[in-house]
C-alpha cells in the first residue's frame, strides 16, 4: 500500500505539509496517490538515525550484509504486481520494461551479495613486520577497504527501480556497510515507496539497526540540497542531468567538509560511422539506429545523440534512410509532462540553430505527452564552432555531423566534451587504419563500442558507466558493475594491531579464507 | 648545476621576470643561486607539451615505464653529494635525513616500477560473451585502468625529495602513464630543478615523449593557480597545508570541468593514552613522545599534536615527565623562517587561548630559525568548546588534554577532525574494553597505531597515509604505497572490440602473464 509517508529509519512519517501527487502520462492525469514532502526536522532525523546505524552497520560480516541484499531483492519480488502496476502507471513505460527493469534490480543486489559474501573485495593488504630492520624496524601494517559513512542516493527519474531506491547506488553503498537515505524521485514517488517499504520489511525480519535506511519524499530541489548539506552525510550517488549534478557537486564542494559526490549526469555519446562500414552496412545501420535512438522513446543517457560520417555519397544514403527509418516509428510517451517540455524546448533549441537541417521531424497529432522524434544534420565546421550543438537532447532525437576531412572529424572528437560512450562503426581493416581517431575518442569516453549499439549497459564487473565530465563528476568510478562499490569506502590502515582486535578479513588465520595481498604476493593463506 | 631555469619538456627555459632565491636558514642568509618563475607563456607550454606527450605516454608498455622510473632513479642517486649538499642549504636538514629521504624516494620510484613492469595493477576484467542468452545477447566487456590524463604535482615544503619533484605523487603519475607538471617549491627550488634535471636525463636516454615530464619554478601561488585552472590538466597532487590545498580543491571544483585534487594536508594526529597503560609506561612514553614530538623539528604531518589521557595522578606525572623531556631537548632548526613564523603564531595563538596552561616553552635564546618546542595542556570540556585547539601547530608543539570521564573523551574524539593517524596507547586489556572510544577514533581517521608513535610513514602497499578531511581532500585514496596509483587513474571498458587491436592487458591470450578476473575469477588463464 502506498501511504504517502517518508520512512525516517523503518518508522513511516509525515510531519512536512508539502503535499505532491505523480503523473500518469498515458492518461494524462494526476496519480490518485498524493505524497508528503518530508520536512526538514524529518531529514535531519534520518541522517542522524543514518549516522547511528553507522557504527553497528559497519562492522556487520560479509555474510550478513549479503543476506540483507539477497532479502531485499526477495522481498522487492514478493511486492508483485503491484510493484509494477505502480510502476507502469508512474511511468508510461510498458510493463514489459518494468519486469526487466526489476529483474536487473534484483540481480544487481544478488550480485553485490555475492560479493561481500565471498569478501575478498575489501582489498585486504598485509604487511608482517621486520623487528631487527635497520635503520628502523618496520611495523606491521594491515589495510582493507572500510565504509565511508552515511550515503545519500537521489532516484532517477528514467530509471524508477534499478537506479533508484534500491538501485544501483543504494546496493553498492548497503553492500560497503554504509547506511543509505534516498531522496525518492517526484514523478515515481509510489513506485519509490513501495520499493522502500520491501527494504524496511527486510531490515526488520533481519533485525538490521534502525536508520541503515531511510527514504524521503520530496517535490522539488530543497530536500536534495538539505541532504547533501548535512554534516553528518559522507558521500552522495545521483544519476540525472547536468544541471542537476553539478549543483549537487557544488554544494558538496562548498561544505566546511566536503564530501564525494558520484553524479552519472548522461551524455551525447557520439558514434563514429567509417567510410567502408557505411558503404557496405548502409540501410542494415539505418534501422539499428533509429530502434537505439527511439528506444524508450529515448530516455537513456546512453542514448547516441550524435552521429558523425565523412561527407560521400554514402552518407547523404544513410542520413535518407535513417530519416526514413525514425519517420516509420511510432510515437511513444515520454515518462512526464515536463520531460517532455524538456526534450521539446532542447529539440526547439538545437532546430533553431543556424546551418542545422531538419532530416525528419514527426509532427503528427499525437496523443498528450507522446514524443515527436527527429534527426538532424549539420556540416562538421558548423558543429565545431556552434557549442550548444554539443549539448544532450534528452528524447528521440540524434544530429547528423558531415565531415569535410577526417582532420576535421579528429579535431571534432578531440573537443567534444566527456561522455559515457563512444561508437565506432568500421570494417576490419578500418579500426586499424584510424588510430588517432580512435585514441581521440577514447580520450573523452567510458567505454568504446565496436560495432553495436550504445544503449544496452550489461550489468557486470567489466562495464564502466561513468566517464569524463560531464559524463560523470568522478571519472575514476564507474556507476554500474560490482567495482561500483569503490565509490563508498575508504582504505583503512592497522598498524601493530593485536591480531585478535582486528577484523577477520586481516586476523593471521584469515577466517574468511579471502584473497589477500601479503608482503606483495596475492595469496588465501594464513600467516 | 642549478642554472635557476623552468624545464618545459625537455627544454631549459627563463622567460618570465621574476626571479627569487632560496634560503639557508642555518647560516640565515640567502642562497647563492637564483631561480626565474615560469611566466604564463611557458606554463601553457608544458601544458600543452604534457597533453600532446599523454597520446603516446598513455600507450607505452608497463615494461618501458619500469625502465623509466628505474632510471630516474638511477640519475637521482647520480646526482650524489651536490644533490645531497643542496638539500642541506635548503632545508637546514642534516645530511643524515637528506640521505634518508633520497633513499626512500629511490625506493618508491623502483616500487612502481616493479608494480607496473608485472602489470597485474590495471584490474584487468574481462567479461566474454553470451550471444544466444535471451532476451538479448550479452556482449564482450573488458575493462582496464587508463591514465587519467596530465597530472600537476606540488613540491611539499617538508618533503624535498620523498613528496616532491620525483617524490610519490609524480611516481605513481609516471608510473600510471600520465605525464606530469611539477610546480617546484619555491623553498627547495634548486633541489627541486637537480631532481628535475635527471629526470630529463633519463626521458633523453630513454627516448620519453618531450612533455611526459616538465618542471616549473615558482615564488609564489600564481603559478600553481594558472596550472589547477588549464583545461589540459586533468589531476592535481598536493602535500601542504590546508588552506593551501583547500584553495587548489576549490579552484578545480570551479572549473568548467571540475577535476580531481588529491591533497595530504596534515593533521593533529591525536594520541590516546589509557589508564593502564599510562600507570605502567609512564616514563617510557613520555621519553618516546618527546621523541616523536620533536623529530624533525616536528615538521611532519604526522607529528603528534593532541595527547588525550583522563584526569589521573599518572596523567599529572606524564605532563610532568614529557614536560621535563622537552625541556631537555635541544631546539633544532625549522626549514624557513616562513615556516618559523607560522608556527610561532599558531603558537602563540594556542598560548593565548584562555584556559590552557603552559607545561614547558623553551625560552633560551637561540640561534636564528631555531624552534622553540613547547607543550601545553588543557581540560577537555575546555577543549571540546574551543575549536581553535583543535587545529595544527605545525612544529615541535603538543597539547595534552585532560578528560574528566571516558564519555567526554569519546565525545571529544568524535567531535574532532579528519586525520591522517589516531594513536592508542593500551594495555592488551584494554583495547578490548573501550570499543566505543576506538570505534569513534577509527571514524576520523586514516590509520590507527597500536603502543607506537604517529610518526614514521612506512612505505608499504598496507600503508594508508591519507584520511577524513581535512587529513586529505578524499579519503578513498592514499598517498604513499603502490596503490596510491589509483589517484591518476579511471577505468576503462571495451565493448566487442576486435581482439588484436585490445591492449595487451585485456587480449584473449594475456600475453602479458597477468592476473585478470575473468568471468568473476581471478586468474592468469588465457582465454
């Protein structure tokens, strides 16, 4: 059941009177749901329950945290379909998304429980001493990864479950030991809350402390900036746009302490079509990339936003058949009113920029909230010059950039700025041939895609989703996979501590049985 | 010999018009020799330089690096007594520590050549393909750590050698394949330029990029500014003061695009003295803390500032007895007299604070530069309202604090800053029975000693010298030990990418022989 209520620790709460209500875009109404804007004595309750929940929820083993996880993700399945009604009716998306979107939930907290269970990810690092060392003798010194403290988790609004409430960020900082508060998403508050009341039900069946968890309501911008404030607050996960992380990033920055803050905050993620590919590819690409670009009606951040080709017969046939291809699609919702004002006044800025020229642009009647689609071409020197070409258009929308030279297309890759991909569509014999095109492109990338697609982020240790900024405020992290967890632990150093007062992962006799670095040699034996 | 010029790239450069001189602060006089700051000109030259270097530095092989950083070290030792000589004349240290220092830095340099010549370090991932799983293929993901990019590095005013020049910032910048600025400090710049010029050598002999490496004088902070704001430098390593380092985080964070600042800022290095303890030891630990204190003229960041023991007649027989040993000791040279006359008016600042009582201030009259060491010591509810207290005196300073009770040692602890150290000085009793106490210091701190004294930052993988700020500007790093590499780096990932034109590290038949996680094992197999 949805209350409408915060959870300040596992107490649902609703002391604020900034009441909110979700949209349901398909019909084009208010949810019959309404919400309460936690208030600011209820965020300061929760961090402080966050930073006492802390000291237990630290030291918590492994195992514990993975039975936590692996409850969690139970107890999301067992909310059923009213999880992805919910879900659906907060959206638009079709209940086929939310499936597989909770699917990759669950298996994103099933593997960081898989992770800390095993426990070797903690890193552990010993050196054993040298007493008789000269000029000094050398200590014993041991390290392993500990939590950073309490982590605040925005909802993304594209994302309701996996990058949300118990989403990507919040497993990976629960799985570190860190207490988690998540600032829900408005537009899918319902599905948010219903996502917590399973996380609450599995913190008290297993007795987890009060406040390892928190979820608040919340309209507008004021309780982000509140949350991130907070002295008490240690690191802080968003995925969303630009504006709306870099704010976040800096108000972390202006803090008497200032704290970590991993925003995923999307990107233009630029495709690199070459000549013999285009060629011999030329319709098979066209269809390709007009399902990447309107899929989910384009609300990725890997969704490619620009695409670039050297000036040839060929391309002038592709951007046909591609304007072609986007024109045959059906319209689809967008998930709310005011993302698409968004992708409507962004598309409005890009289509009224001098020397851009419209390749198609769907202006069928269509029902309230649908996307119109639309592809547009530029001349390589006018993209260069013209900055706000660069910029995301978040919808079903991709520019064409037409290269005089591939001096041109090098200096245009060197200048773009960070993003979460790059594509390069090329023959065999092509990738070998373009390598300052393609070190340029990997300059300003996460992840390189050879001949695919750059929607579709598998979730597994290998993938980086992160990037240069703005792709990511912290391109030393990357948002999804396992290692995501480094973005919520700090090293932490025992020096001469007495075996038995230390934690397993670094005893002598190694309990766990995990790997460890010992005097440089990566080993699972004892000491 | 020191010609006073700027390396830009390999280039011996003096166009700028200030000129500056170091200082001899043993004989109080200038030195003979004279430096010229770099101008704007030759500080966007090295920029540039080092950006163009990174496309070719960012691919050389692990094994390349070794022999670089090896021979860097080779040139260093090369520079023999003159090296040694000028040090001397530009800290006032003995030759005894210069040797030391040298010894240590060679010792980090052939850490990281060791690390990167097996090349485990990158994290290899690799995940291999499913192409038939529904209900979409899975594609082929590797990952790896890449340089991160150009990366500026400021010479640290206590550490001429072991956190400067060719010190561990730059070394693990090297040895991560980012080419690396040193903004030089002014107060060792003739040390700093020797080091430089070997390094140079070594580039030449080795055939380095022009630019991996440039080396830029400084008089004051303009120069470091022009560098923390270029958009061609994508990192910044620092070892000062707070307010320095805090001025550079707050540059980057302001840039167009915010960059990463790792800076060790120091810290109070609180030092926690149990009852037990302090009855049976209380002699001994008041000889090794006057030690401690004084090491150094007590220019470390890990010095031991605040001495916490609860109100006692052993604890009054300790501040007696540490009282008496500093009044022993020798006062020694400071490495400036800038550097005197900050600690003599945090000093005095610390003096003047009502409520502290002086145990022992050195008043002899000594010789220009030389330090006077002095202890104070306060009531902890005194302490705990007076925040100033809490902050470093950079010298042979402490303030012992006497606790009324065990909970307002706890509150104190909790309440103090991020630090580097946190010292527990127990019986083996003890540290079983004030879980909470040491659970709370764990909280602010980097690492914790066990019956040892803060100072000493042993280099060692299990080091963690770094913290809660301000002790560092981001915990989740470290600055000495191999894995401080992890600051200049990100991940990276490969999507299906034609096997032969992967990295070495990342290619199915590992030629390289490293450990890599495949399919969520680690392991050397191929593939």
């Amino acid at each position: 059941m949805i209350t409408g209520k915060n959870y300040v620790g596992n107490q649902l709460s609703a002391k604020g009177n900034k009441i909110f209500t979700t949209f349901n875009p398909v019909l084009n109404t208010k949810n019959s749901w309404t919400h309460t804007e936690a208030s600011k004595e209820e965020i300061n309750e929760a961090v402080t329950l966050a930073s006492k929940a802390y000291e237990e929820f630290k030291n918590i083993s492994g195992k514990d945290k993975a039975a936590f996880l692996n409850l969690i993700a139970d107890e999301l399945l067992a909310l059923d379909n009213h999880l992805i009604k919910t879900y659906c009716l907060e959206t638009g998306l079709p209940e086929g998304r939310a499936q597989g979107e909770r699917s990759r939930t669950v298996f994103q907290l099933r593997s960081f429980a898989e992770l800390v269970a095993e426990g070797s990810w903690v890193e552990a690092t010993i050196d054993t001493p040298i007493p008789d060392r000269t000029p000094a003798s050398k200590p014993d010194l041991r390290k392993m990864n500990i939590p950073i403290g309490p982590v605040v988790v925005f909802g993304a609004s594209n994302f309701p479950l996996a990058y949300s409430t118990a989403g990507g960020d919040t497993a990976a900082a629960l799985a570190a030991g860190c207490p988690v508060i998540v600032k829900s998403h408005p537009m899918h508050a319902g599905t948010s809350e219903l996502v917590a009341s399973a996380m609450v039900k599995a913190i008290k069946k297993l007795g987890m402390p009060n406040g390892v968890f928190s979820h608040l309501n919340s309209s507008g911008i004021a309780v982000g900036q509140q949350l991130v404030k907070h002295p008490k607050v240690k690191a802080v996960g968003f995925t969303g746009s630009i504006r709306g992380g870099r704010a976040l990033l800096d108000l972390a920055a202006q803090r008497n302490e200032p704290i970590p803050v991993f925003a995923e905050m999307g990107s233009v993620n630029p495709v690199v079509i070459l000549p013999e590919a285009l060629q011999s590819r030329n319709a098979e690409l066209a269809k390709t990339y007009a399902n990447s670009i309107t899929l989910g009606t384009g609300q990725f951040c890997t969704n490619p936003g620009l695409i670039f080709g050297l000036k040839s017969k060929a391309l002038d046939q592709f951007i046909e058949h591609l304007g072609r291809e986007i024109q045959a699609k059906e319209s689809t919702v967008m998930l709310h009113p005011n993302i698409l004002e968004a992708y409507e006044a962004s598309k409005s800025k890009a289509l009224s920029q001098p020397k851009t020229t419209v390749v198609t642009h769907t202006k069928d009647k269509m029902p309230a909230n649908y996307a119109q689609q639309a592809i547009l071409t530029v001349q390589g020197a006018d993209f260069l010059e013209n900055h706000s070409l660069h910029q995301e258009v978040f919808g079903p929308f991709s520019l064409i950039v037409q290269c005089e030279s591939l001096r041109e297309l090098e200096s245009i890759i060197a200048n773009l700025e960070g993003q979460l991909t790059g594509t390069l569509i090329a023959n065999s014999t092509e990738i070998n041939q373009y390598q300052t095109l393609i070190s340029a492109l990997q300059n300003r990338v996460g992840r390189l895609i050879y001949n695919g697609v750059p929607t579709g982020v598998e979730v597994c240790p290998s993938m980086v989703h992160g990037g240069p900024y703005p792709a990511s405020t912290d391109s030393r992290f990357t948002a999804v996979g396992i290692h995501s967890i480094k973005r919520w632990v700090r090293p932490f150093s025992y020096q001469d501590w007495p075996n038995q007062r230390l934690p397993d992962e670094l005893k002598n006799e190694n309990p766990l049985g995990i790997s460890r670095l010992i005097n440089g040699e990566q080993s699972t034996r004892k000491i």
